[in-house]
C-alpha cells in the first residue's frame, strides 16, 4: 500500500476541518443528518480513502466554497506549466 498523500484527499479533508468536522459536513453535504452511526463512519471512510465519485465532487461544487480551484489543483495538488 502506497503512502503518497493525494491533494484531493487533503483538500477535502481541509473542508471537512473548516465546515466543523465530518457530522456538519455530511450535514452541508446531503442536507440532512447521518440516519444512523454506521452511515456517518461510511462517510468518515469514503472522505479519509479519498477515492472519490462524480457525485460526491457535484456535491462538493454546490456547497462548498470551491470556487477558483481548477481540477488540474485538485487533482495534482498545483498548476502544471506548460
């Protein structure tokens, strides 16, 4: 298992620490509470593995304060020169 640290997983953990944690965040995320305990650790994993869907990133463009930030950064951390 390879220990690189991915930009995107820092970066959503980032928001996760600036939304209040991962219970607010969920919260600003899906609109409503974990419904039960093991929800919320699903989501714990899913923000730690940072192995992240489409759906999840939709999600993260429409409630958080990402704006400015191009994939390219998010992706690989900065801009590449070209």
């Amino acid at each position: 298992m390879s220990k690189t640290i991915h930009p995107a997983r820092l970066y959503v953990k980032k928001l996760k620490d600036i939304y209040g944690g991962y219970r607010d965040f969920y919260l600003l995320l899906y609109g409503h509470e974990p419904e039960t305990s093991n929800e919320l650790q699903r989501f714990i994993n899913y923000v730690n593995r940072g192995n992240y869907n489409l759906d999840f990133l939709e999600l993260l463009l429409k409630n958080t304060d990402t704006k400015g930030i191009t994939l390219e950064e998010f992706v690989l951390g900065t801009k590449q020169s070209q």
